[in-house]
C-alpha cells in the first residue's frame, strides 16, 4: 500500500508543478481527438444513414466493412499506415509519416465506421411508424436521409462521444504512425506508455488523471448536447 | 454457448495461460537489466539463451531500460544483473558500493548515421569536427535524449564541440529507444549517432549510411554487474562471472557471427 501513497504523491506533485511540456502534450491530444472526430463523424453521419435507409448495390459489404471497422485493432490500422507513409512506400512522398496530420488520419479510419455504426443502428432504432412517415414525405434521398438524422439526433451525439472516446483513449495507431516524439507527436496516451515503461508511475498516473478528466468532459458534455445520458 | 461450456472455455483459457508463464517451482528467476541499444540489437538473447540451455535451474529475465534507469532500478532493488553502457555512472555505483561484482564484457562501437547525400562528405573527420559541421549547416539530427549511454556519448560529443543543441530547430529528441530514434532519423532524412548492430539490424530499411567518421571515441563497452543484496544471489554472480568466463566470451563470438556474420560485440 505505501507504495501506492507514494506514486499518488508523486502524480499530485506532477501535476502541481506541471509546466508547458505536459500543457502541450495535452493541446496536442486534443487537437488530434479533435480533429478526428469531427472528420470520422462527417464521413461516418452519412454512411450511417445511407446505410440505415438507402437500397444500393454494395450495402451488404459496406455494413461488413463499418462492423469489421468498429472492431478494428487500433495498432493494426497504425502498421497499415505506416507501411502506407513509410518514405520508400505507397504514399512516402508526402512526408506524412511520424506527424500529426498521420496520426489524424489513424484515427479517422477508427473513428469513422463507430460514427457510422451508431448512427445506422440509432436511425433504425427510431422503428416503423417514423420510417413510414418517412418514406410519406417523398422527399429526395438526401433530404430524407437529413430529416432520419435529425430525428436520431440523440444517435448523432452519442457517436461523437463514442467516436472521441475512442480516439481519445487509442494509443497503438498513435505511437506507430506519430512515434511519441517530444514536442512534435507525443499525445496523452503515448506519454502514459513512455513514463510506465521508464517506471516514472507518477508522471503516468498524473497523464492518466488529465485523460480521464478529459475523456469525463467530453462524454458529459455530448450527453447534454444530445438531451439524455446513460 | 451453455454456461457450461463458458466455464469449460475460462478454465481452458486459465491453464493456456498457466502454460505460458511456464512457472516450474525449481527454477531460479534472475532479472536482468540491460541496455535498451544491447536489447535491441538482439545479441543478449542469444547469450541468455546458451546458457539458460547450461543451467537449465536458472530463468534469466532480460528487461531493457536506458542506462541511467537500469542503475536506478538496481539501486531500488529491482534488477538482480545489470549490462549497461555508460563508465562514469557505473564506476560511481561501484563507489558506492552497490555492486557485488563488475566485469566488462565485451564492446561494440557507435557511428554516425545520415542520409547518403551529405554523409559523403564528413568521411573521415572526427566525431567532434563532424557534429560541429552538422550544427554549422543546421542539418536535422535525431537523439535519444533519453538519459541512455547512448544519450551520454552524444552529449559528450556536443560539449566536446562546443554547441548546445537543445531547443534547436534542427535538434529532434525522442526520449525513447535505438530502434524507434533510428526510425525517425531514416524518415527525416536526418542523422543519428546510433550503436553499430541496431543500425545492422535496420539495414537497408533505413534508408541512411555510415558517414565513417574516425572510430576515435566512439567505441562502446558494456559493463555487466551483479546487484549487491539481490535475493538471488549466487546465480546472479554466477551469471556474471560466466559472461566474462572463456565459455561466456564463445558465446558471445558465437552469438556475432549468427547475427551479424561479424564481430560486432567484441569480447
């Protein structure tokens, strides 16, 4: 048990005299969930819909493809694009790799199919009679698919919660594609990585604290916005 | 699933994992730390491995940790054979008195590692002369800055030639190990001062070269010392004194040519 005192000391002393190095660190966690999120729900709200309403060649395998995506291995994703950046490879010559704008693009592939997910199964979710009035209305495709996603919208908040969540608490894609670089690609989660792994526990316990406070906000916060919680 | 085959699949599961951690009550675990460049470049688990095959009662656990770290974790009592690389933090644990037994084990060397079209022409020149000139032209150069024996002999270089590069534009630090801080440096297009067999190991996928500077200063010893007060021991000291043995140095030799087709570790 002292032990444990003695590392909580330790993250509470961390944090006390935290300075622009953590303050960056979380700027740039942020920035990354961010932007990913707010990506994976663009691309993922009307992939969503399409799929929930829409009869299209290709359906069948696009739901696999959001099912195999919301499961997908985060470190996975991470080598693919790697190899995908790496200088000698596919894309290299753009210069992407050990980036942010990387890691953004790890995390959109993440995010996208549980923001498409749950926005399918939440428009369908909303049952027969609105789907008949729906379909009443006889309004275009896109038009139709607007007024199912405004009626989900408590859907389209829970998957941006689930989406950032998802993001936020990732750290294999990260650290594969970003490299944990100080100052330049090192996010929450990599840093809790590092500083366990150099068995700094204060430092990672006192990173962990900040993740959990931010991942408490945005969840609440989202719930809020979307008119239920839990 | 029934919950009868739910259990049967958690018992499954439970004795895999019994399996794995392989826990056999007469063997004797000795931790050992070593440097994350020496884990990296793979020639320690050779090593441990010929002789776990000797001493079939002993289990040799290899952790990799910088080497200000490895020290550390000795210190606190949580490493039973340290193998580091940095002399002056070594020789003030044995001052202390920290150190049952200490024996240099055997060598390799750093080199400086850049992209081909600039390595060219720092051929030769001292690893001093060569650092100045990368400050000078402002060329990207990726470190550990991680508190390692690596770390340690790039510093010294640096204040040898009088730049302080933190904070610098053209200065990256990774603050992790060989493997990872190479990477960068071959994805930048940068240079790196990175121990000879990790820079092997990469080969080609690096994309960099060995700017052959002057081998002068560069050479990298490695220090294998049983932890004073270990609960283990004899079999920690044992360990040691195996590695600086006739029969540790073969294995050693062994170990190089399997891996590199040369000796890079010198004994």
């Amino acid at each position: 048990m002292e032990f444990l005192w003695e590392v909580l000391a330790d993250a509470v002393e961390v944090l006390s005299r935290a300075g622009p190095e953590l303050w960056m660190v979380v700027a740039l966690t942020l920035a990354v969930s961010a932007a990913s999120t707010g990506i994976g729900v663009l691309l993922g709200v009307p992939l969503g819909a399409a799929l929930a309403l829409g009869r299209f060649r290709g359906r069948g395998v696009l739901r696999l493809a959001v099912s195999v995506g919301m499961g997908f291995p985060p470190v996975l994703a991470g080598l693919l694009l790697l190899l995908v950046f790496w200088r000698s490879g596919p894309l290299g010559g753009l210069g992407l790799i050990f980036t942010p704008a990387a890691m953004v693009i790890a995390q959109v592939v993440l995010a996208t199919p549980v923001a498409a997910g749950v926005v399918s199964g939440s428009i369908r979710g909303l049952g027969m009679v609105p789907m008949e009035q729906l379909a009443a209305l006889r309004l275009g495709r896109v038009a139709r698919g607007m007024v199912a996603v405004r009626e989900a919208r408590a859907g389209v908040a829970t998957a941006v919660a689930a989406s950032f969540g998802r993001v936020v608490a990732e750290v294999g894609a990260v650290l594969v594609v970003g490299g944990n670089i100080v100052g330049e690609t090192r996010v929450l989660t990599t840093l809790i990585v590092e500083e366990s792994r150099q068995a700094r526990f204060g430092a990672a316990v006192a990173a962990g604290a900040v993740l959990l406070v931010i991942a408490l906000f945005v969840n609440v916060a989202v719930g809020r916005l979307g008119g239920d919680g839990p | 699933m029934g919950s009868r085959s739910w259990l049967t699949a958690v018992l499954a599961a439970g004795l895999a994992a019994g399996a794995l951690a392989g826990c056999s009550p007469d063997e004797t675990r000795v931790t050992v730390v070593a440097g994350t460049t020496l884990v990296d470049g793979r020639l320690l688990e050779e090593v441990t491995a010929e002789y776990e095959a000797q001493r079939p009662d002993v289990r040799l656990s290899v952790v990799g940790a910088p080497t200000a770290r490895a020290l550390a974790l000795a210190e606190a009592g949580s490493a039973d054979v340290t193998i580091t690389h940095d002399p002056s933090l070594e020789e003030r644990f044995i001052s202390e008195g920290r150190a049952e037994l200490a024996e240099e084990v055997f060598s390799s060397r750093f080199i400086l590692a850049g992209p081909r079209r600039v390595s060219g022409a720092l051929r030769g020149l001292s690893a001093v002369e060569a650092f100045g000139r990368i400050a000078e032209q402002g060329h990207v150069f990726v470190s550990r800055a991680d508190g390692s024996g690596t770390h340690q002999v790039e510093r010294d270089i640096w204040d040898r030639a009088g730049v302080d590069p933190t904070g610098m534009q053209w200065y990256v630090e990774t603050r992790q190990g060989m493997g990872l801080t190479l990477q960068v440096a071959s994805q930048r297009e940068a240079f790196v001062l990175v121990e000879l067999s990790v820079f092997l190991s990469a080969g080609e996928t690096t994309g960099l070269v060995d700017a052959a500077l002057d081998p002068a200063g560069l050479d990298n010893p490695y220090r294998a010392m049983a932890v004073k007060g270990s609960p283990v021991a004899d079999e920690s000291r044992a360990f040691v004194e195996w590695l600086a043995s006739r029969s540790g140095r073969e294995a050693v030799r062994r170990a190089n040519l399997e891996l590199y087709g040369a000796q890079i570790f010198e004994p």
